[in-house]
C-alpha cells in the first residue's frame, strides 16, 4: 500500500511499554529513493529521535498510529539528534549500534537473532543502489534529506516549470518513495499529479529545483489523480502507459 508521509506526520508512534511520541518527519537517501529513518518527536524526552523502518511492527492509518518493537528506556538512551546539523554518518553508526540492529546484509530476516519482530522493510544500510542523479556541481552536503523540507520544490521539464511538490508517497513494506505528488500551476488546467523519482536527472538542493526528463505537455496529459482514495494498481499501469515507462514493479 502507497501512504502519504505528509499524512503521517503526526502519527503517534508506540513502543512496547507505551507511547513515545509523535512523527515529525521522514529522511530519506537521495540515491535511493528509501526512507531511513522516522523523526520521532519525543514528548517524555522533550527532544527529537530517529527510528529505522526496521523497527516497525504496525501501521494503522485509520488510528494515526505507528507501532514500534522498541522500550521508551531504549529510545530515551539513543543518541541525541540535532535537527540544526546535518546527519552524520557517525551518528547513524551510533544508532545502529545502540539498537544493536545489523550493520550490513541487511533484511529484516537477519534481526531475529536481536530480538526483534521480523519486518518487510531491509535495514537501511542494506538498500541496493538505484541510479544516480546529479546533484549541484559544489554540493557536498549529506544524501539524507528531510521530507518536509523538499515540499514546495519547484518541478522542471524540459521546456519549462509545471508546478511544485505537495507530497511524497512511500510504499508501506518496502519504504521506497514511489511517487513525488505535484500540483501544476495555479488556473484552469491545475492537476494534481504523480512522478515517479526514476524519471528525475538531476536535483538541486540549494535552488530547491527537481527536473524531469519529460516534456511539460506531456505530464499534463496524465490521467486525473485523486488523493482521497487509495491508488488502485489499474490506475497505475493507466499512469506508466501514458508515460511510456516500466512500472517499477517491472524494474526489480
């Protein structure tokens, strides 16, 4: 199932001895496309703390609640996040460790051992590479990025802007961003619409741009999307027939 993460924040994420906190934002890996961790924002600790996909036993939506197989004493001695800084490799190293979860070969088959419910989703330092996207020639930063900051980004085709991002859409087993949600330009031809990340060449980070190798008129002519009901499989194969591309169930 494909969710909103801009529904999901908020959500209410509860550990095996009581609730932790609340959702506050997702990063997710550039070169991936995959959320890597949950933003949990603490109430009982009063700061902010990062879980792993791999974690997660349960999702309801209709409760707006994530369970978690952690202990709220697990969570109050992870190491600390500073939102103000960029993620660390050495503090991913830190949480890792701390969760005692597996630094490599990943796949929630290899957590039994930790004591941990088995999950869908794979460890994330474990994610196969997809390919690579350009990024700003000088940028340097992290390939984590924050799901809310990258809303508002504006969307480049190859012969003009179409609109900005509204959301980002994850699958539920394997956390991987399925489709960036935009909403074209303001007027009488404004639609709501979905682009799958494979289509995206190049980001930049510091002009808050995505440009996709795609004509303008062409995403326009998509089919009609509507966001309050689940996104049917029917409507997907009607979404990369109209583009011409293999669905991303085809590609793995």
């Amino acid at each position: 199932m494909l969710m909103s993460m801009k529904d999901m924040k908020g959500h209410v994420i509860v550990a095996r001895d009581g609730d932790i906190g609340k959702v506050n934002d997702f990063y997710f890996d550039d070169d991936q496309w995959t959320v890597r961790y949950l933003v949990d924002k603490t109430g009982f600790l009063g700061r902010q703390v990062l879980v792993a996909p791999v974690a997660i036993s349960e999702i309801n939506n209709d409760q707006e609640m994530i369970r978690v197989n952690l202990t709220r004493q697990q969570v109050a001695d992870s190491p600390p996040l500073d939102r103000e800084k960029p993620l660390s490799r050495d503090l991913e190293e830190k949480i890792i460790e701390h969760y005692r979860w597996p630094a490599y070969l990943g796949g929630a088959d290899s957590l039994s051992e930790a004591g941990y419910t088995q999950s869908a989703a794979p460890h994330p330092l474990s994610w196969g590479m997809k390919r690579s996207i350009v990024r700003d020639p000088d940028y340097e930063g992290p390939n984590l990025h924050s799901s809310v900051n990258v809303l508002g980004y504006r969307i480049a085709t190859n012969n003009g802007d179409l609109g900005a991002v509204e959301d980002l859409l994850v699958d539920d087993k394997s956390w991987e961003i399925r489709y960036l949600l935009i909403e074209t330009k303001k007027g009488m031809n404004a639609k709501k619409i979905l682009i799958d990340p494979e289509w995206i060449d190049w980001i930049s980070w510091k002009q808050k741009r995505v440009s996709v190798s795609m004509d303008r008129e062409k995403i326009q002519g998509c089919p009609n999307f509507d966001m309050s009901i689940p996104i049917p499989r029917e409507y997907e194969k009607l979404l990369y027939e109209h583009y011409e591309c293999k669905a991303y169930w085809d590609r793995q």
